[in-house]
C-alpha cells in the first residue's frame, strides 16, 4: 500500500538518497530511464551533425511530422512507435530527394520542407479528429510522456539506436568531410549525395525516437540544444560529439526526475535544463571574447 501511495504521489525531500532510489523502484520508471538514456546518445550523435551541416529546419519537420505519423497509427489502430518512425523516414527521404546545391535550389529546399512540415500538421490535427476515443494521450505526443514505456518498446528502441550509431560510426569520417567542405569532397570521390541522403534517414529515426521521450514539439531540445552547446565549447569533433551525448544524458535523466516529482511534462524540464546550459555557454563565451574578468581586490 505505501508503495502504491508514493507511485501516485511521489514527494521530493531532502533525504536524495531516498529520492534517488525510489526513482528506480517502479518499472515504468526503468523503462523510462532505459528509453532516455538511447534517445540521448542517439539524438547527441546525430544532432552534433545536425547542427554542423544547418540542417535544423530539416531536423525541426522531421520531429514535426512525427505527430501526424503517431496520432495516424493509433487511428488505424497499430503502435503509436510505428507511426514516429513510417512517418519520419518517409519524410527524411522526401527531403532527400531535393536538389541540395545552388542558391535557387536552397529556397526550393526551404519552400518544400516548409510545405511538408505545414501538410503534416494538418494531417495529425485530421487524424485526431477522426479518432474516436480518448485524446487524453494527444499531450504526451505532443510535449512527451515517462509513464507507459513499455520493455518492449525500449528493446525496439535499443535495436534502432544500435543500428543508426553504428551506419553513423562508418559514415562518420566521410560525413565530416562533406559536410565542411561539400564541393572538394565531391571532387575527392565522395558520395556527397548518397552520404546526405543517409544522414537525413538517420536525422528522421532519431527525431522519431526522440519524440517519444520529449513529443513532437520538443525535439529540439535534444537533438539541437546539447549539440549547439558543445559545438560552443569545443571545435574537435570527437570530443564534441562526446560533450554533445554527455549534455544530452544529463539533460534527460534530470528531465525524467523533475517530472517524476512534479505535475509538469518531462519535455518541459529537458527543455529549459537545455536551454539553460546552451544560455550559460554563450554568456561565457561572449565574456571571454569582450575580455571580462573578475575584479580582484587590491592587496591591504
């Protein structure tokens, strides 16, 4: 009974070892570790690329498209997880498929992936309009849930991060080059193409994973926030992609505390935590560059 009382009113105090160890006393509390801790590995790898090559509007539809992708799949009655992926994929390779270079082909780019990110949004407020039951479950698509990760759904995770850190790790050297330089890496032999329409797969299966964790609304605090921090403190892009993959853990593990001891949605929490490391980092870096220094008192 006092268990079932602390799951439905769980209390922070100052006793942290108690508030620590009752975080990982319930299942969905395990599982909700399990999943944040592969979506922020994922989303700090693939955001840190993300955020070097400017693909952020890219990265912003493709969460985006998510919610239609989900609120679809549980319309037709299948796992709201399958539809975050079908429809992510599905749009990483429309975005794919535009011309990438030339000034004229970059306002097309723009034009088409403002048009998709604009179609799916009508599509996900049609689906929850057709569906029947209950919306309560529309927040959490949208601003994400903890509770009702499944071990399911964490090993399907667990599978799919595995599968797009490792074609990340292989792409990794090749990416970099194209990404700095696109125009010489072509003239080396690069795929620049195949290589970014690879990467844009990956971009859409993190942006589908991480929506589950942080909803369709706020992917950004994971795949962009932790990435433009790092990239803000160091330019060598092994140790940044480290960083970036360290902010994103502890972004998502406090997030997953401060909910669990509030009424408020984790994505709220990722979200400001984020934002407020990215804030300190470029507070520090604008005092180092206008020479600021702490005024030290003269010896008596």
């Amino acid at each position: 009974m006092i268990r079932l009382v602390l799951a439905a009113d769980p209390r922070f105090t100052w006793d942290l070892v108690r508030d620590l160890r009752q975080l990982f006393e319930f299942p969905f509390m395990v599982n909700a570790f399990r999943a944040g801790t592969i979506v922020a590995v994922v989303a700090g790898c693939v955001g840190w690329f993300m955020v070097l090559r400017r693909q952020t509007f890219a990265g912003h539809t493709l969460a985006v498209v998510g919610f239609p992708g989900a609120a679809g799949a549980v319309l037709i009655g299948v796992s709201a997880q399958a539809g975050f992926f079908a429809f992510c994929i599905a749009a990483a390779l429309v975005i794919a498929a535009l011309p990438q270079s030339g000034q004229r082909s970059f306002s097309e780019e723009s034009a088409v992936i403002g048009t998709v990110q604009s179609f799916g949004l009508a599509c996900g407020f049609l689906f929850v309009s057709l569906y029947r039951g209950n919306l309560n479950g529309i927040n959490a698509l949208l601003f994400g849930s903890f509770v009702g990760i499944t071990s399911a759904q964490v090993a399907v995770l667990a599978a799919l991060g595995a599968v797009a850190i490792s074609l990340l790790a292989v792409m990794a050297r090749p990416l970099l080059f194209a990404s700095i330089d696109p125009d010489v890496a072509a003239a080396r032999g690069v795929p620049v193409r195949v290589l970014a329409a690879g990467f844009l797969v990956l971009l859409g299966a993190a942006a589908a994973a991480t929506s589950q964790i942080t909803g369709s609304l706020l992917v950004f605090a994971l795949l962009v926030l932790p990435a433009a921090t790092a990239q803000r403190i160091t330019d060598r892009p092994g140790l940044g992609v480290a960083l970036s993959v360290g902010i994103a853990l502890a972004v998502t593990w406090a997030g997953l505390a401060f909910a669990y001891y509030s009424t408020y949605p984790i994505g709220f929490y990722v979200t400001t935590i984020a934002f407020g490391l990215y804030l300190a980092t470029n507070l520090g870096a604008v005092a180092r560059w206008a020479g600021w220094r702490p005024r030290r008192l003269a010896p008596s």
